[in-house]
C-alpha cells in the first residue's frame, strides 16, 4: 500500500505542461532559460538612449564618427540637463565641463542641424526646458520694500543673474534651432507650442537685462516662424500688460515687450483690422498712465506713432488719450508727453487737428506755465516745428486767444529767463503771421485782466468790511462780558 503511494506521488510531480513537456526542477529550468536566451543572427534594432544625467567627459564630435553623432548628441544634452548651483564655488570642474558641453552643441546646430532627427530635437528641448524655465527669485522692490517707479532702472545697478555662464549658451542653442528649424517646422510646432510660448513670457519678468534681451530676440523669431503662434503671442502680451497697468505696475520686460510689437505693427497690413485698432486704445493708450512710464517711454512712443503713421484718422484718438492720462504733479512725465505729442502732430492732418486743437491748446498753454522751467521750455519749442506751425497758422482765429493769454503771463511772471527769451521769439512769430488777430487778442487780454484787477479790489475790500465788522462783534462782546 504505501509503494502504491509513493508511484501516485511521484506521477503528480511530473505532471506534463500545455505544450506537452514535462515541468522540470528550478535548476533544469534555469538552464532551459539560458540556453533560450543565445543571440540571435539578426541585424540589432536601435537602441534608445538611457536618460541618465551625469557630467562627465564626453568626446568630442570631431572625434567620432557620423553613426554616431546622434547617440553622442543625446548624450550631451543629458549631460547638460543638471542644473549646477551658482550660489557657491563648489564643484567648479561640472560648471567647466558643462559650458564646454553646451558650447560645442551650439557650434553642432550651426553647422550640422540639417542632420537633427526627432529623438536628437527631443532631447535637446527637454535640455532647453529644464534650463531656463524655473521660479524667479525675489524682484528688487519686493525685497527692499520700494514702491513701483520710485527708482531709476538706468541709474541702479541690475541684478545679474549667477548662472548665466550656462543661460547665455542654452539660449542661443534655441534661438540657433528656431531659426534652423525652416526644413522640419513641423516638429518643432511639437515642442514649441502655446504653453512653452507662455512660460518664455513669464520669464520676461527677469530683472537680468541680458536674459531679457535673448528672450526678445527668441519671442520675435517665433512670431515670425510660427504663423500660428501670432494671435495667441498678442494675446499674453496683452494680457501681461492689463496686470502691469490695472493691478501691479510692477514688470521688469514692458520695454521689451513693446520693442517685439514695434517690429509687429510695422508690419500690419493696411486698411488695419479692428482688432488692431483694440489693442492701441486698451493696452497701448493705458501705459502713459503708470508712475514708472519714464522706462519704456521711448519704445511706447514709437509703437504708437507707428499707429498714427499708418492711419492718421488715429491721431484723434491718440491725442486725447495723451489729454486724458496727462500728468500732474509729475513734471518729467509731462515733459516726455510734449514730446510724444510732437511727434504725433507731426503725422496729423489738418481735419484731425481741428477736432482736437481746443482741448489740446487749452493743456499747452498750461504747460506754458508751468513753474518747472523744463515743462514750460518743452512746451515752447513747440513752434520750432514747422508742420505744426503750419497747422496753427491755418487756426489761428482759435488759437491765438488761448495761447496769448499764457504768453503775457510768462512776460510778466514767470522766474526763468530762458522762458522769457522763448516767449518773446513765440509772440514775435505770432506778431509776423497776423498782427491784426495779434493785437486784438492783446487788447482781449488786457480787457480782461483789468477786470480781473477789479474783481480782486473789490474782494479785498469785503474781506477787509468782514474783518471791520468781526472787530466791532468781538469788541461788543467783551463788553457784554465786563
């Protein structure tokens, strides 16, 4: 009986498998395995790179060969995906064979980047991203407190960003691929879509001027790349400037945002498209309001003379935007408006100028003045333009009263005797262009002070009957008391 066990025992351990074997011990079955495991005489497929970032030695393109650039591309641009910390002087030799690395794949794109396939574009995007898209650190006004416009970017010293030793390279390996990238635009339409445009707009708020100026020139060769990218790029520009205008005022890259659409609306087609029209009155127009305007003034100035150049039916609209956000208190801000306002009277016709000219001549005549000389001279050299002296010419039955006035004022009060010298040469022009309007308008002047002469007798002479009869009502009352 219990041999009879042991042979059913033993039948159930060799139990055969589905394909008709028998199933073997573990040793029997690791030998199976190896002996399945021979290679095959086939031709290999490729294999892909390993991502495994470590800064090493790695040879040198020159001295491989052209089978295996790609593997070796990828390699480096591993390689070039660790980040190495620029707040300390440690590990000097990685920082050394990194900036190597990334310069000989800068001098590879320039050379061989028709040879770029999609594994090698790949690689190297990711190697762009990891770099230059990270957290900012801390504004200058956010760590010392100051308030947005209350100092001057071109008199303090910049903060300089410590890794750019290696930005300064990764940024020109992507401006060198976008402008590479004409035979395979596909492809890169993968990598370089919207949400990588939006992160390159964020960084735009970096207080290094140099990272600032790649970024402006990588920005603009995607707009112009990219066709598909334009509405969406005009739209974060936007976007960008209603938070710095309505909410922060507060944006290190607002000069150069304006600088990219300067190039951009040099180029918009004609008649101009209402959307365009929208983007001046509600995102250009609102930046002559912000404290800190003196920055981007220059480049503000020029996108929108751009707009008034190409339709001089704008310079309404321009000009009493200027009106309406015209500063107060803040005289260096007023000068650089007089300037502005020149330059866009210098492309505005005659209709134009007449729907405007009132309300216009009514805030020069104010600047004429103006206590701070510099105003008050800016708005005097006015007349040396001779487009504009043209215009005033044709309407000076209108605006010879207003602006007279403002001159025998500056004869008579003003502290500055270059002002003096510059009125004089203004009524003196006015004197030759019509000396009959000239003098009557004088003689309205004088009409009119001398009224105002004798409204001021006599306020004084109730103030002084008040205080006689406030004298009396005290003294009575003192009397009263005793």
């Amino acid at each position: 009986m219990f041999n009879r066990f042991m042979k059913l025992g033993q039948k159930k351990a060799s139990k055969p498998d589905a394909n008709g074997g028998s199933v073997h011990s573990v040793h029997n079955r690791s030998s199976v395995a190896n002996s399945d495991q021979q290679p095959v005489a086939s031709s290999p497929a490729p294999v892909p790179v390993p991502f495994n970032p470590v800064i090493e030695d790695l040879p040198k393109f020159r001295d491989v060969y052209s089978s295996e650039k790609s593997n070796l591309f990828i390699r480096k641009t591993q390689l070039c995906c660790v980040l190495c910390d620029f707040t300390n002087n440690v590990k000097i030799r990685e920082k050394e064979i990194k900036a190597k690395t990334l310069l000989e794949l800068v001098e590879f794109i320039q050379t061989d980047s028709s040879k770029m396939n999609e594994q090698m574009q790949e690689n190297l995007m990711r190697m762009i991203s990891m770099n230059i898209f990270r957290c900012l650190p801390p504004a200058s006004y956010e760590n010392t407190g100051a308030l947005p416009g209350g100092s001057d970017p071109e008199e303090d010293e910049p903060w300089l960003e410590p890794a750019w030793p290696h930005l300064q390279f990764v940024y020109e390996l992507l401006l060198r691929y976008i402008v590479s990238c004409d035979r395979d635009i596909k492809t890169a339409k993968r990598y370089i879509d919207h949400t990588f445009v939006l992160k390159l707009i964020d960084l735009f708020n970096s207080e290094d001027p140099r990272e600032r100026d790649y970024l402006k020139m990588v920005l603009h060769r995607i707009y112009g790349k990219f066709m598909v990218h334009r509405p969406y790029i005009r739209s974060a520009i936007n976007n960008v400037f209603y938070r710095f205008i309505f909410e922060t005022e507060r944006h290190s890259g607002i000069g150069e945002f304006l600088e990219i659409l300067g190039s951009i609306i040099n180029g918009f087609a004609l008649p101009m498209k209402e959307e365009h029209k929208l983007f001046l009155v509600r995102a250009l127009l609102p930046l002559h309001k912000p404290k800190n305007m003196s920055w981007y003034h220059q480049q503000l100035s020029y996108c929108v003379i751009q707009f008034v150049e190409k339709d001089y039916k704008l310079a309404d609209t321009v000009i009493r935007a200027l009106l309406k956000f015209w500063p107060v208190t803040n005289c260096q801000k007023e000068v650089l408006f007089l300037g502005e306002l020149e330059e866009i009277l210098e492309s505005t016709q005659l209709p134009e100028f007449r729907q405007i000219m009132l309300p216009m001549f009514r805030q020069i005549a104010r600047c004429l003045n103006s206590s701070h000389f510099q105003v008050a001279e800016r708005a005097l050299f006015l007349w040396n333009n001779e487009h504009l002296v043209s215009l005033i010419s044709q309407n000076r039955d209108v605006i010879f009263p207003i602006i007279l006035e403002a001159l025998e004022k500056n004869m008579h009060c003003h502290w500055n005797q270059a002002v003096h010298g510059l009125t004089a040469n203004v009524r003196r022009m006015f004197m030759e262009m019509d000396a009959a309007l000239y003098e009557e308008c004088q003689k309205q002047f004088e009409d009119k002070d001398a009224k105002g002469e004798e409204l001021e007798e006599r306020r004084e002479l109730k103030w002084k009957q008040l205080e006689a009869v406030a004298a009396q009502a005290g003294g009575d009352d003192v009397i009263m008391v005793n």
